[in-house]
C-alpha cells in the first residue's frame, strides 16, 4: 500500500526550532515529488513548496520562502519541513502529500502533523 | 501567486447537483490543464477528486465531474448524498513548479 507516514503532534515555544517527517512506504521514494501543505486553523489549504527527493531540488512558495526549509534523506524514504525560529503563527496542521508520477496534482497525502507553537 | 477564488459555501439537497467554482488567472487555472480537485472531511486530511481538470482517478464516483473555460475551474457533483457534505479545495499548477490552492468551499447537504 502507498502511504505517506507523518511524525506526531509537537508544541513548540517560540523562538524554538523544529524539524517534521513525512516517510514514504510502498513506491519508489525518488521517483515522486513531495509537496508540502499548511492548514491553519479553521483555514484553507496553502501550497508551501515542493521537493524532488532524487537530488534534493527544492521550490517554495515566496509566501514561505526564507521561513521553512524542505529536505529529504532517500536512503530512509523521508522527507522533513523544519523551522529555526518558530512563530505563534506557525501554529498549523501540516500535511505532506506526494505528486502523481505527471507531477501536476497530488495523489497521495499524509495524514498530517499538528504543530503547535505558544508560550 | 494569489490564492484562487472559490465562493464560501454552497449547499444543496440529497439527489440534487451542485457546481463548485474556481476562478484564477491565466497564469494558473486559464493557462494549463492541470486543475486538480480535493475534498476534505473534517479533521481529514485531503482527498484527490479530480485531476488535470477533468479526469477522475480510480474510486471517485462517477458523480463527480470537473471541466474548465477560461480562467474558471468547475467541479460538478451530481445526485448529492449526505457523504458529499465536506470542505472542496481547487488547485492550480501555477508554471515554473508552483502550485497555488482556492480558499475552499463548504458543501452542505440540506
């Protein structure tokens, strides 16, 4: 079964840093983009940016652009999202969602992190 | 790239059809057939419904349809059923590996 396995729930401190996961499991972990999604609360769905884990070539919203740093690590098929410094208003659900193999849309979607930021 | 525009609600009884609109720019929506579809459950993550503007992937009922003209996107679901009742988001590859999402649509099933 394809799925797309996300690490737990994090509260944060701001000011903190933090790095998520999404592992891939069931296809070829280099041959599929991995796109990810913010959801605020009560919020839409935002397009934050997207990586090509077969070399690591990244693109990012210039909403987010300088604010979220996406990586991957192809030997353990996972894909990360990490902040340095985080914010009251990174307070979010995250999902990681994988792009079809025409790459245009996404097929496959984690079922999401909650990260939650407060002092 | 600015979100696209999608109305806040719409609603509709059990065996009517809704249409769900998706207005962009022709950089996005108007510019490629690649118009994707998601709906989402609360406290779901999202599902794929619709994909390059019209096709439906494998398991999404046949009551669901998408089209486009323009710079605005359609997803049509027809003989609506109480499971139906879900937030609907669209989505636009935007050129040069961007994509960019609708606001989101709150289908309710009177």
């Amino acid at each position: 079964e394809v799925q797309l396995v996300q690490s737990g729930a994090e509260v944060k401190k701001p000011g903190e840093s933090l790095r998520i996961s999404c592992k891939g499991s069931g296809y070829s972990f280099t041959s599929y983009w991995i796109s990810w999604v913010r959801q605020m609360p009560g919020k839409g769905l935002e397009w934050m940016g997207r990586i090509d884990p077969s070399d690591s070539y990244t693109n990012y919203s210039p909403s987010f652009q300088g604010h979220v740093t996406i990586s991957a690590d192809k030997s353990i098929s996972t894909a990360y999202l990490q902040w340095s410094s985080l914010k009251a208003s990174d307070t979010a659900m995250y999902y990681c969602a994988r792009h079809s193999s025409g790459y245009y849309y996404m097929d496959v979607w984690g079922k999401g992190t909650t990260v939650t930021v407060s002092s | 790239q600015s979100a696209l525009t999608q109305p806040r609600s719409v609603s509709g009884s059990p065996g009517q059809s809704v249409t769900i609109s998706c207005t962009g720019t022709s950089s996005d929506v108007g510019g490629y057939n690649y118009v994707s579809w998601y709906q989402q459950h609360p406290g779901k993550a999202p599902k794929l419904m619709i994909y390059d503007v019209s096709k439906r992937p494998s398991g999404v009922p046949d009551r669901f349809s998408g089209s486009k003209s323009g710079n605005t996107a359609s997803l049509t679901i027809s003989g609506l059923q109480a499971e139906d009742e879900a937030d609907y988001y669209c989505c636009s590859y935007a050129g040069s590996y961007f994509w960019v999402f609708g606001g989101g649509t709150k289908l309710t099933v009177l």
